[in-house]
C-alpha cells in the first residue's frame, strides 16, 4: 500500500514546477532580453514538466526498492 497520496503528489509536484519555471523563465528572459518569449517557454514548461513529474513521482511510489516497511501502530 502507498505511504503517499496522489493529492500530496500534485501538490508537490505543482511546488516544483513553479519553482524551477520561474528559474527557466528568468534564464530565458536573461538569455533573449524578450518577456514574451519567457513566458511562452516557461508556460510550455509548466504544463508538460507538470504533467511528467507527477507520473514520475506515482511510478516511483509504487517501487518497493529502498522504501521501509511501516509496521501497525498496534497489534490487535
């Protein structure tokens, strides 16, 4: 069973991708001087990078692999 819900890894992956767009659009505006092109690349960026990391993250919740058994809080 998962140690984590799918509402968790949305909202983490909405943190992260808002974090690392603002980056992506701040390098692309520094690199073409043009705040529209900015903000199409980092509006692409979001949507997709969004999208893929979600699945990234719900595909490696379900590999058992370096995960710690969580024992009951009690034992009937």
């Amino acid at each position: 069973m998962s140690n984590e819900q799918r509402q968790r890894s949305i909202l983490k992956a909405l943190s992260y991708r808002i974090t690392g767009s603002c980056f992506t659009m701040a390098a692309a505006y520094f690199f073409t001087g043009e705040l529209l092109v900015a903000a199409s690349i980092g509006g692409i960026e979001i949507v997709s990078k969004l999208l893929l990391y979600y699945w990234h993250e719900r595909l490696w919740d379900k590999i058992k692999y370096g995960k710690k058994k969580s024992s009951p809080e009690y034992e009937i």
